[in-house]
C-alpha cells in the first residue's frame, strides 16, 4: 500500500534562512505523481507543484525548489531565503497511477515558522 | 472565478444531531472527494464519486454518507455524529479521476461535535 511520511513535524526557522522539508514515499506501482501543498493559517489547501515517476528533474519555482530522487524515494522541497510569508503547514502526497486514480495520500504534514 | 464551495465554515453540534456539510464546484469537474483533517494524521480520504450517481469509500468512510445526484454538488452527511468525527473536513474536485489530476480544495468545514 501506498505511503508518505514527513518525519519532521515542526520546523522553526529565522527569516532568509533555507529550509528543507522531508519527504518519503512506499509506493509498488512503477507510474505515480507526487505533490506539495501548502495551508497557510488561513486553512485553505494550495497547490504548490505536481511531478510523475518518470521525470527526475529538479524543479525550481522562484525560491522554491524541488529535488525528486527514486532510488531514495523521496521528493524533498526547499525554500531558500524564507519569508514570514512561508509560515504554513506544508503537505507532501501521492497518487498512483493503478490503484488510486486521483486519490491522494497525504504525509502528516511539516509545520514551518519563520520568525522575523 | 472558478472554486470549491464549502458549508459551512464552522460547525459546532452535539452528539447524534444529522448534518450535512455541502459542496460545489463550478469547474464541471467529473470527480470529486472528500477529505478529514486531523493533527499527526494528515489528510484521510473519506469517500469520492467519480461522476453523477457513481460514488465509491475512502481510506475512513464509517460514520458518513454522500450523495451525488448533480454533477456540481457533492455533500457530506453525518446521519450520527460522534465526538470522534470532530476534525476539519475538505472537499476537492478534479477535471476527472487520473492520478495526475490537480485537486481543487474547498476552504474547509471545522466541525466540532460534543
């Protein structure tokens, strides 16, 4: 069965540090799609960035920046010189292609605050 | 402006008391789901529908029922609430039911039952 972990469960961080949020997925289907969210304090659930098994570029999205690697499986996500404005709940999920159709599963999520 | 609508935001109830939470998107999505959240656990899917009368279970369905009978509106109901569904709920929908699909999220329903 499907599975992602995001082991660290709060991060604290001084504004204009990097961060890197963790994250690990269990998957046996050979095509998925792995994704971020971001939810802000005010609760809604953003898309931040959407990749499939087969492409392992690295993403870079302004001072976002994603690293995909397989033979780790994880799909870790930075933020380099963070803002107050990061400050939110951040979820890594997965979806696969045989088994879950637009079903996510969703890590446990990572809380980030980045103090002034 | 193309959104997931949910009602209502905030819910507080009593044990054993019917709600129902609605859903709507304007998107003319085929699929739609919904979703509890609770701290340590993420996101849980709680049933989906993958088009007009065609609704399937979740990772954690027990205690809730969905109807589908319009492709836009997709509403929870909780025919017996127990403390334990306290959590806040989101609805999605997608374009259709692919693995690749975005998902669209409501703003979210914090339900609280005592």
């Amino acid at each position: 069965a499907q599975k992602v972990t995001q082991a660290q469960t709060e991060i604290s961080v001084v504004e204009k540090e990097d961060v890197t949020l963790d994250c690990v997925y269990e998957t046996r289907d050979t095509t998925y799609y792995l994704f971020w969210y971001k939810q802000p304090p005010s609760g809604e659930l953003v898309f931040l960035i959407r990749r499939n098994s087969f492409d392992e570029q690295n993403e870079i999205s302004g001072r976002y920046s994603w690293n995909f690697q397989k033979s780790t499986s994880s799909f870790n996500f930075t933020i380099t010189a963070s803002q107050v404005v990061d400050s939110a709940v951040y979820f890594c999920a997965l979806s696969e292609e045989e088994t879950s159709g637009s079903r996510l599963t969703f890590g446990e999520g990572t809380q980030l605050t980045v103090n002034p | 402006e193309a959104q997931v609508t949910q009602n209502p935001r905030y819910l507080i109830t009593v044990t054993g008391k019917k709600l129902t939470v609605t859903c709507s998107q304007n998107m003319n999505h085929e699929y739609m789901s919904w979703y509890r959240q609770d701290p340590g656990l993420g996101l849980r899917q709680i049933y989906y529908s993958m088009n007009v009368e065609v609704t399937d279970k979740g990772d954690v369905p027990e205690g809730y029922k969905v109807s589908r009978k319009e492709k836009r509106n997709f509403p929870l109901i909780l025919e017996s609430p127990s403390p334990n569904q306290t959590s806040l709920y989101f609805c999605a929908s997608s374009f259709s039911a692919g693995a690749n699909e975005k998902l669209f999220f409501g703003s979210g329903t914090q339900l609280s039952v005592l």
